[in-house]
C-alpha cells in the first residue's frame, strides 16, 4: 500500500475477466489484515453500496463487483492462496462464505503473470488453495514465453469471440463447506413454505453449496431470464425464502428470516427444468437438443446472467446422485455422459463429470469434475480510494 497524498491510498490492482465474471485481483501484502479495516477498504474501492458504483470500480452488477486476493500458499500442496470476496451493490457488504469458480478461473494467469509460480510451457498447473472453502482447485494454464496465453478458439457462452482455454479441475471441492456432497444426508428433502407447500428439494455442497428446485414447482417454465426474475418481487421473496429455509436447515442461518444477514452469499438457489429451445440474453435461439436441461442460478436474491462456474460444479455432482432433483431433470443418457451440458440465460456450458457408484449417501464418488474457461487482464494500474475510511 502507497500512500500519494494526505487524501487518497493508491494500491495497485489488476482488473480481470474470469469466465463469465469480472473483478479486481489484488496482492494480499498490499491490504490490511482480515477484517474490519480490509473490508472498508474493498467497500470504498468497489464503490459499495450504490447501485451504480458510480465511485469505484464495482460494474452495476453481482457478476462485475467481485474480488480476488492472492497471496503465498500457506498449506501443503499449493502454489497459492486465493481468496474470493463478493462486494454487495446496494448494501455495505463485504462477504467471503464461498468461492466463485468464474473468478477463479483468472487466478492462475494471474499468478503466472505476477511471477507467483514458474511458467513452464505449453501448460502450467497452479494449484490454488481457496481460503473461503478451504479446498484446492488446479489451474491448468495455457503459457507462451512465460507469460499465461490470452489468444485462442475456446469459446464460453456469454463472452464475445474467444481465447485460451483454461481447464479448471474441481475434484477435490467436495463438501467445500459443510464436509458433506448431502449436507442433510438425504438425496432430497422438503421445506415447508410459509404458503403451506411443501416443496421437494435437494441440498449439495460441492464447490458450493445449492439448493435445488423444479422451475414447475414454483410456478416457473424454467426458461425465465435475469429480467424477468429480478424484477417480479413477489418471485424473489420466494426464491429468498427458499434458500432462507434451505439455510436454517444446515445452520447457516440461526432463522430463514435473518438469512441476508447471517448468510448472504450462500447457499445458491437453482431452478432446473427439462431441456427446451429459448432465446439467450443476446437473442439467440438455442435448442433443446444442445442441453440436457435447463438451469438459473439466483445468489445474493438476484438472477445469475449466465452460470457460476461453482455453481456448474455443484450442478455436475448432484446430476450424479440417483433420485436428486437435478438428476431427475436429465434427458435420457444424460446421466451416462461425461460431458453434461447445461442451459442458462446466457447460452449453453459445457462440464466434464466423471463419477463411480458408491455405498454413500450420495450413491457416487467423484473421479473427475471440471470446466473450460477462459480470462483476460483488462488492466493493470493504481487504485486510488480516499482516506478516512476506517482503514
């Protein structure tokens, strides 16, 4: 951190694209301890809260006001330490209940370019210890005269043209939070709806943790866009006291009621729905025959634009549990692919799953879980965030 004047800290930063997310990548040796004081620094440089961010670099949006703090590795068997922090926009909170696999995603080039690992070519593996989750994730970065490659034919709904293709490898995220795929230990369960309905849903923790719905049972086609869901304040009220019970269910929250407060992060909502044509954020059809079913992700009471990457994660395994409601929205062979494709607003992602059948709760163990994306530094420079902010 380096002080320019008696108004302003400037801190250097990156800005990155990770996947389908952008945010800003800091060294950890150039903030504030954990904290108080580093959480009203984030707060003042994000521009939160505003809706518009209007006074720092926060985007408008959940998916644009994110964060990355990378630092030495301090567990055997990583390169690195990331952790991930979720700026709210209209509201002064900083949260790190979980990780975001999008951002993740541009924690390895990050860690190349800053010299953090040694480049070696064609691919480095950096193997990234997620602070929020306490799970190691592996990076295979793509790499040309020692710096991580940009250019290539990868292509990921929701980013225009393409790039180079970086394998995420998420295997080891199982139970990220509770130590459990089930955190319930039941493949599906009810919640009792303050309506008196009874809604069947399945709860899973891996990468991060989901509660999953069918888009019917809450009076959805499946097909319903950020728009459409955002500003129906009625739905929303629902879908919060889904993931309010969800997470009184698992003990994030004391009451669903305070979950904004005590859990405002985790755990996702998911609505899935069988496999059917729609029309993507950009206005281009896509076809039921490209997915094996449709999912929208809601966290922080809002629509994902596309798909977390953990999310995708989570996604992928509960496909794999038998009975679960993910796996009950499956067109037929789905649950025999190692590749599961899943529709969301913004088009139509591709995941590898691998899994055996085993004498758990869950019925599976996992092999192999992963997805391709890709990232971009946007801009490196200065921060500059005014003083007196309580850090």
């Amino acid at each position: 951190m380096s002080y320019y004047d008696a108004e302003q800290i400037g801190i250097r930063c990156t800005l990155m694209r990770g996947g389908t997310s952008k945010g800003v990548y800091l060294h950890e040796h150039d903030l504030p301890p954990a904290g108080g004081e580093r959480d009203a620094l984030l707060l003042r440089m994000m521009g939160t809260p505003d809706v518009m961010q209007i006074d720092g670099l926060g985007g408008t949006h959940l998916v644009t006001s994110k964060i990355a703090i990378i630092g030495p590795a301090t567990v055997e068997g990583a390169d690195v330490d990331y952790t991930f922090a979720q700026a709210e926009l209209d509201k002064p909170v900083i949260d790190y209940s979980g990780n975001c696999g999008n951002i993740s995603a541009g924690v390895g080039p990050f860690a190349v370019d800053a010299g953090l690992v040694r480049p070696e070519e064609p691919f480095t593996e950096v193997r990234i210890h997620n602070t929020n989750t306490s799970k190691i994730m592996i990076a295979k970065v793509p790499v040309h005269q020692g710096r991580a490659k940009v250019k290539g034919d990868f292509a990921i709904a929701g980013v225009p043209g393409t790039g180079a293709e970086i394998f995420m490898d998420y295997r080891l995220t199982a139970g990220a939070k509770t130590g459990k795929v089930l955190p319930t230990g039941n493949r599906t369960d009810m919640l009792k709806l303050e309506s008196g309905q009874d809604l069947e849903v399945t709860i899973c923790d891996v990468a991060n943790t989901i509660v999953f719905c069918r888009a019917e049972d809450i009076g959805l086609r499946g097909d319903e866009g950020p728009e459409e869901i955002n500003h129906d304040h009625g739905l929303v009220q629902r879908l919060r006291e889904i993931r309010g019970k969800a997470a009184e269910r698992i003990g994030y929250a004391s009451s669903w009621t305070k979950v904004d407060e005590e859990s405002p992060f985790l755990p996702f909502v998911v609505f899935v729905s069988e496999p059917s044509a729609y029309k993507t954020l950009n206005g281009q059809p896509t076809e039921a025959k490209d997915m094996d079913f449709k999912a929208r992700l809601i966290f922080m009471n809002r629509c994902h634009e596309s798909m977390a990457g953990t999310g995708s994660m989570c996604i992928a395994a509960a496909s794999r549990v038998p009975d679960s409601i993910v796996n009950q929205a499956m067109g037929n062979g789905a649950a025999e692919k190692e590749t599961l494709s899943i529709g969301h607003p913004s088009g139509v992602m591709h995941v590898v799953v691998k899994t055996r059948k085993a004498n758990n709760e869950a019925g599976m163990e996992i092999e192999a879980l992963g997805f391709g994306r890709t990232a971009r530094r946007i801009m490196e420079g200065t921060v500059f965030v005014p003083t007196g902010g309580g850090y």
